[in-house]
C-alpha cells in the first residue's frame, strides 16, 4: 500500500447504518459494492470516513455514541453528515437515485427530473463538503466517491481547502445521447472539472466522459488515449481522468471461504439442497440488475432442456435496497409474481426450481454460499464493475465454479475470457449460455475459473487504491505520456 498514511473518504454511505430496533439504536453494516470495496481499505490505511449514517435530523440524536463507538472499533474516524426529512428525499431518493442512478444506467425513461430535488443535492453536497472541512481542516488529499457527491469538491475549493481532491465513480458514465438528456448536464461536468483526479471504472466511461465534456463545451481535452484522458477546467486547471477498474479483497474472501467455519456450513447447505447442482444469484434489489431478465432465462433453460428438471436449483439473494423509491417497491412486487408464476409452472412434489431469501447474510454464509454454487448469474443490465463476479470466484478455492457474466458489467472487459459472456436481454442466448455453463466438463471449468481468479488476485482492491491515490497525489509523471500536455 502507498506510503500516504491516514486517508480522509467521503462517500454518501458510511460503512455501517444506523436503524432503530425495539426502541434502541442498532449499527449494521452498509449495502453495496463502494461500501464492500473501501472498507478494507480504511481498515488497513486508517483516517476519516465522512458519509451518512442512515438517519436524518428528525429522528434526534440517540444514534450518536453507537456510532462512535463503531468508529473506534473500525480503527477509523466516522463523521457523520446529517440531513433534514425533505434535504433527504430531494437529495438521496430524488436527485441520485430516480436521476443519476436511472440515467447513467441508460434508463432515461425511469428519470424524474425536478429542480427542487436538484437545489436539495445542492445543498446536502454543501453540507458534506462542510463536514470534510471539519475532518481535513483545508489540507492534504480528499477522495470523494461516487454520484451522490458530484459537488463535495467544487465546494472544498470555495471553502478553501487546499490539497488535491480526487473522484472516483463507482457507476458507469452514460453515452453522450443519454447524458444529452439530463437539464443540469453542463453543471455535473464543470463539478467533476473541479477534480484533480477523475477515475471510472473501465476506458468506456472515461471515452462517454471526454465526449460529453467536448460535446457540451465544458473544459478543453487536451490528450485522450484509450483509458486516460487529460482536460482542461475553465480555469485552466490540468485534470486528469483514467479508468481504474475496482478489485475486491482476494485474500481476505479465500480465506475465509477456506476456512473450517465455512467448510461446515457448505456442508449443511448442501444437506439442505440435496443433489441438486445449485445456480446462484446475489444481487440488491434494483432493476439495473437485471432480476426479471434472468428469471425468464431460467424459466426458458429449463423448457429448452428439460433434462435439468430435478438437476439444478437457482437460488437468489435478494439484498433490500432503497424501499422508499417507488420503482424499487414495484420490482420487489414483480419479481415475486414471476418467481411465483415459474415454481408454479415446474415444481414437482420434492422439487422447486427457485428459491429466494430477501434479506442480508452474514460473510460466512455469503463465502458457503459462493462456495457451493456451480454456477453463479452475474447478470445485469448495466453496472458499474460488479463486485459479486469478483467475490464468487475470489471463494470458489476449489476452482470448480463457471460465472455466467453480462457484457454489461464492468467485470466483462477484465474476466471475459474466463466468463460465459452474455447479453442479458437475449433470452434464448442467454439461457443456452445457463445450460452450457451448468454442464461444462470439470477440466474446462477449472481452467477458465483459475485464469479468472489470477486476474481477480493480481488487481485486488489495494492495488486498486495504490494505483489510484499514487496517480491523485502525485499527478502525471514524467514518461507517462500526460506530464506535457499540448
Ligand atoms: C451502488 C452505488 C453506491 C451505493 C450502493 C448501495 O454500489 O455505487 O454508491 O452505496 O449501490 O446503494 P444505497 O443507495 O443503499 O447506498
């Protein structure tokens, strides 16, 4: 890891959440890939984490001492930045999650658009920006994480602060034609211009990133090339944009799905699910995922090869996410209705082809649960990277599992060659690719899992960090083709 000693993170969520059960304050951990990806990385580097912890102004203070006390635990500093009612809905369910969220993913049509919810971004960004101050005290390096906090940077500048300010986007950047869409689209790009660093996930945003920058007149680029680009603010600041594809903790998840505690787990899950050779599906709820699409593959594998009757089972991890967003709500509804239409349509007296848990597991249920999948869907419509792909083969240690991968998630463009790639919206490819997947001879599977895990290990989330903060300290080097710019 880089000599930079403690770092300070700002990200939307926090590592853990507060929630209040029985009348009193309960920390648990954070959903979703930035949360699993940068907590290592504290835990490792220490510093401060400026984030959200799950409560608003309105629900008073009781959560205060618990989520020290977490922070101390942690070995890193929590600073929480809090928010009014209205601030979060206009914020967080408005502006991020029924506008970024939907238009980056390319559902523009899922989008509402609303001024008010816009000021509220505003605002709350301010709000971590302030926060950040009070951590950073106006020096040394800043990494602010994805699109909730596109501003947190061009405030730091108005409020002073001093040393460099780095992003990362853990989601993917649109195409020029759905940016087009978005009404504040020239304000998002001069609040990522305020950067010195800008990293995506894969060279494909940082090249939609550099078009809609040309495109909509906002900074000059000066250099492109494959996954690094440099651009210059409007006031004439150099920035620096490169894809920095995320890892996950290779060790730390083969361990433990190596470990005894796991290992009899596996043993009682498969108990539990007898002979049948297990698919596995973990995912959020979130129709960016994909969910509906996939059940709808299952449901053709199994009338295109009937023979998997009674041989398979798919299992899916629903995690709940952002039940206070409407399109969530529907989707939760939607899903049950085709898991029940499907199991209606092929269970037989001691089998059912779909079972599904809507709920969080524990990291050694998850490893046992990695572990005993032949098969895991990774199978969104769009994602950013996909961590699950990662972690599946990162505790498949007997290296027997195949990924059934999208070609829409970041994970593609490193692990394609050792996943069975598909077009999730082709139902009959994609439930080909199932079957082929659930019936690939031993010594090909292994083959392709291992080459997968060696890429996975070789790039885990340290080195990802290193790369990243070596590029947001230092700037260009000399000899890498952007220290002279044109
Ligand atoms: C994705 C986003 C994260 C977000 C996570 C969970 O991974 O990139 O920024 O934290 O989803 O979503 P939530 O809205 O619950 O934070």
């Amino acid at each position: 890891m880089t000599a930079l000693g403690p770092l300070t993170v700002v990200s939307n969520r926090l590592p853990v959440v507060m929630r209040q059960r029985g009348g009193s304050w309960k920390v648990e951990p954070g959903a979703g890939g930035l949360v699993a990806a940068m907590r290592p990385i504290l835990e490792r580097q220490g510093g401060c984490w400026v984030g959200w912890p799950g409560v608003v102004e309105e629900d008073g203070q009781g959560w205060a001492g618990g989520l020290q006390r977490a922070g101390e635990r942690a070995g890193y500093a929590l600073e929480p930045v809090t928010m009014s009612r209205d601030q979060y809905e206009g914020y967080y369910e408005g502006f991020s999650n029924s506008v970024i969220w939907p238009l980056f993913h390319g559902f523009a049509d899922r989008c509402t658009f609303d001024a008010a919810d816009f000021e509220q971004y505003r605002a709350v960004n301010q709000r971590f920006a302030e926060a950040t101050m009070r951590c950073v005290g106006g020096e040394g390096l800043v990494w602010v994480h994805d699109y909730q906090l596109f501003e947190v940077g061009q405030r730091l500048r108005k409020l002073g602060h001093r040393g460099r300010l780095a992003h990362f986007l853990h989601i993917s950047y649109p195409g020029m034609e759905n940016y087009a869409k978005l009404p504040w689209r020239r304000e998002l790009l001069r609040a990522l211009l305020a950067y010195d660093l800008v990293g995506f996930q894969t060279a494909r945003d940082v090249r939609n990133f550099v078009r809609c920058a040309e495109a909509f007149g906002v900074g000059g680029v000066l250099r492109h090339e494959g996954g690094e680009a440099l651009l210059v603010a409007e006031d004439g600041r150099r920035v620096e944009v490169g894809a920095f594809p995320i890892g996950m903790d290779f060790q730390g998840f083969s361990e433990r799905a190596a470990s005894s505690e796991v290992e009899e787990r596996v043993r009682a899950l498969q108990d539990e699910i007898g002979a049948y050779r297990m698919f596995l599906g973990i995912d959020r709820l979130d129709y960016t995922k994909g969910l509906i699409h996939r059940l709808r593959a299952f449901e053709l594998m199994l009338e295109r090869h009937p023979h998997l009757c009674e041989q398979v089972m798919f299992f899916q991890l629903v995690v709940p996410s952002r039940e206070n967003v409407s399109e969530y709500r529907s989707l939760k509804r939607e899903f049950d209705r085709v898991v029940g239409r499907i199991n209606g349509r092929f269970s037989t007296s001691g089998w059912q082809p779909i079972r599904y848990l809507y709920n969080r597991v524990n990291p050694v249920e998850l490893a046992a649960l990695y572990r005993l999948a032949v098969v895991a869907l990774v199978t969104p419509l769009r994602d950013g990277m996909n961590l699950v792909a990662k972690e599946y083969c990162a505790c498949q240690v007997d290296e027997n599992g195949a990924l059934v991968l999208s070609e829409f998630a970041g994970a593609a463009a490193q692990l394609g060659e050792g996943a069975v790639l598909v077009n999730p919206y082709d139902r009959e490819t994609t439930a080909d690719a199932m079957a082929r997947a659930v019936q690939m001879d031993e010594a090909r599977r292994r083959i392709r899992m291992r080459s997968m895990r060696r890429i996975i290990a070789e790039s885990d989330v340290y080195q990802w960090a290193e790369r990243f903060l070596d590029r947001a300290v230092e700037g260009p080097q000399p000899g890498e083709g952007f220290a002279t710019p044109a």
